[in-house]
C-alpha cells in the first residue's frame, strides 16, 4: 500500500514539474511563430517585396528630370520638383497603409487634391500675370495674332487624338499641350480626363523644357536667312495708363469671348493689375515669388507622383481590368501627339507671321523667327528666337519684339482651353 502510495506521488510531482516546461515550451513555440509572422508581414510591406521592373524605369525618368533641371538648367523649377516626385509615386508600396497618391485620406491625395480639382492652375496664373509685362504686346497689337496662330497645334491635335480612339474630351485634353503651357493642361484635363492628367502634365512640362532643342530646327527649315535677318521697328514707349487699363478690357473681352476660361483669365489679369496699378506692390510681390513658389513646389511633386508606372482600373465599358498607369498605350500616343502638336504650333507661328508679311510694308515687315514664341513657353521661346536672329545678325535682337507673341500664346491658349471645356464638357 505504501509502495502505491510512493509511487502514486512520484508520478504526479513528475506531472507537475513536466506540465509547466510544456507550458513554457508551447509559449515559446508560439513566441517565436508570432516573430516569424511579423517578420513575414514587415518584409511584405517593403518596396523590396512590392517590386516591378517597371518601378525601375520610372525611377530612372525621374532621376533623368532631376539632372535635366540640375545639369542643363532646363526649366528646373519644374523638372527637379516633378522628377522627385515621379520617385515618390514609384515606390513600391503595399497598399492599405493611407501613403499612396491615390488613397483617399492619405497626405498625398489631399495635396493632389489640388490638381484634381484643378485650383493649382489659376494660382500660376495669378503669379504669371503679377511677373508679365505686356508693354510689347500692348505696343504692337497685331502681334497677339502670332499668338494666336500658333494655337493651331491645339485643334491639329485634337483631331489627330480623335482619329486615333481617343474620346473627344480625352482628345481636347491631348491637344492643349501644342500651346506649350503645364497649368492650361493640367486645368482643362482635370475637367475633360482626370485619369489621363499625369501623362499629359509630363508631356506639357517636357517640351517646355525642350523648347531650345525642338524649335530651332522648325523655325530654320520654315525661313530664310533673308527672313530671318529682318529688323523690326523698335516697341513704342507704353504709358502707365495703359497698362493699368489693358488687364481690366483684356479681362472682360476674352472672357465674353471663352467664359469657360475665366479662372484662369481672371487670375492672369488680376495678377497683372496688382503688378501694373504701383499700389499693391505688396500683394504682387506675394503672388509672384511666395505664392508662385509653393504652388509650383505642390504642383511639380504631386504631378510626378501621380506617374505611378501601374495602375490597374476597372473598364466601365467591359469591367475588365485595364492598365490606367503612366507606362500603357495610352501615355506613349500622348507624348507623341504632344510632340506633333508643340511642332504644329511653333510652325503655325512662324509660318502666319510670313503671310502677315505680304501685307506689310518693306519697313514694317515681321521678322517671321518670332511666330515660334507664340506657344506660352514664357521666356524660354521668346528667347529662343532671340538666339536665332542674334546667329543671322548679332545685332539683330529680338527678344521685346518676341515677348509680344509670347504672352499672347498664354492667353491664346487658356481661351482655347475654355472653347475646348464649353464645347466637350
């Protein structure tokens, strides 16, 4: 009886002494699958994980758009924000943590907000217009008519964009990059074809940049060297009165004309009027240096971030699943249009300035080479012809009276823009 007892007891101090070690163990066991989890989880949510061949070469676009801006000076107020920004949307990313550009809520949709409803447009403009001086234009009237001749890219394309599938509102968006102007695109495609705004931003802000390298061989194949060493008369001296009077019947003329304009015209304007009236200096230095800034700033990387290489949407017309992500068809026919259209324009210009020529005297003829800074790409086309005349004659300059299309391109194209939302809205 003894003997069972001893042994009964044993056995249940060895039951209590093992129950506890398995206890630990089974802990320890479940310790440690929890840390391989986590582990699991935190590299799912790496851009290591997430990657795509395609996050690469975007990468490299954007890193291709810094050293442009860095390197060659091209446009980098534009190219450098837009270029970190296109690195900031092509990080791989596992959505559900409220980060990406398209995540409601998330830090980088609201500020895209912005482009989306297109506010960031009219604010440029309110800085353009407090930066502008239309003293050439208001000078020599008849030269707005470059400006808008030049436009004709704007419609050439948008018939090229139709007949290639695109909507008739995707293809008005597609157009208005011929007048060379980022915030007029980003303003009418935020209206006609929000999903298509990254590309056509890129491509607007692209030939921007690369107005000294597309313009010059179009101006010289379309003048001679006769034409192109034409001097014109000097700009008239403007009063004051003037051009305290010119934003004011700018204003209320191209808006009857365009209303569908009037946030971008009416900020222009008015932007001009704080530059031009001498007693809000204050408020036109804000616009055109502070304000300008941080909405350029806002602009460039949000823009660039919204070039996510992949983006897979439902098609409401077969709810498949189509690629709506900056590396698709789509994208690749807007750049090309886009370069058909920024061409079409420069010819435009150049090539309505020599007809104005059979109706002018031989003193008071059109040195044709400034019909090409009728496309908004304010200064840099007014100064690329400039250079042009300057290797036809070094003492031809031409950069006053080029200035006058220059300005009337941007307002050129922000009417087209209206007649193009009137119409396809």
């Amino acid at each position: 009886m003894k003997q069972r007892l001893s042994k009964t007891t044993i056995m249940l101090f060895l039951l209590l002494m093992i129950f506890p070690i398995q206890m630990m163990a089974q802990e320890v066991a479940a310790e440690e699958h929890s840390i391989m989890d986590s582990l699991v989880s935190f590299w799912q949510s790496t851009g290591f994980a997430n990657f795509h061949w395609t996050n690469l070469l975007m990468i490299v676009i954007g890193v291709i758009f810094i050293l442009l801006g860095i390197v060659k000076h091209w446009e980098p107020l534009l190219l450098v924000p837009i270029g970190f920004g296109i690195l900031i949307g092509n990080i791989p990313f596992k959505e559900g943590f409220g980060i990406g550009i398209y995540e409601t809520g998330s830090v980088y949709n609201i500020l895209y907000g912005g482009v989306i409803s297109g506010w960031y447009p009219p604010l440029i403009f309110l800085g353009i217009g407090a930066m502008t001086d239309f003293s050439s234009l208001i000078s020599n009237p008849k030269l707005m008519l470059l400006g808008a001749a030049a436009q004709l890219g704007i419609f050439a394309t948008f018939i090229g964009a139709y007949a290639l599938g695109f909507t008739p509102a995707e293809a008005g968006a597609i157009g208005i990059i011929g007048g060379a102007d980022g915030p007029t695109a980003i303003f009418l495609s935020s209206k006609l074809a929000p999903h298509l705004i990254g590309a056509i931003a890129i491509a607007a802000y692209s030939y921007m940049a690369l107005v000294p390298l597309i313009q010059p061989p179009i101006m010289r194949l379309l003048t001679t060297k006769k034409e192109r060493m034409i001097r014109m008369k000097p700009p008239r001296q403007v009063s004051k009165t003037e051009k305290i009077v010119f934003p004011i019947v700018g204003m209320l003329l191209t808006t009857f004309i365009a209303p569908s304009a009037l946030p971008l015209l009416g900020m222009l304007f008015f932007g001009n009027l704080l530059k031009e009236s001498g007693v809000t200096e204050r408020l036109a230095d804000t616009a055109r240096y502070a304000l300008m800034n941080v909405i350029t700033i806002l602009l460039g990387v949000t823009v660039g971030a919204s070039t996510q290489a992949v983006r897979w949407m439902e098609d409401p017309a077969t709810g498949e699943l189509v690629n709506k992500g900056f590396l698709s068809a789509d994208s690749v026919l807007i750049f090309a249009l886009g370069a058909l259209s920024f061409c079409v324009a420069t010819a435009g210009g150049v090539l309505f300035a020599k007809f104005m020529n059979l109706f002018l005297k031989d003193d008071n003829k059109i040195n044709p080479l400034i019909g090409a800074a009728g496309v908004s790409a304010v200064p840099d086309s007014a100064r690329v012809a400039q250079e042009q005349g300057l290797k036809a004659d070094k003492n031809n300059h031409l950069l006053m009276h080029a200035m006058a299309p220059n300005v009337s391109g941007v307002i050129g194209s922000a009417v087209a823009a209206g007649i193009l939302l009137s119409i396809l809205s």
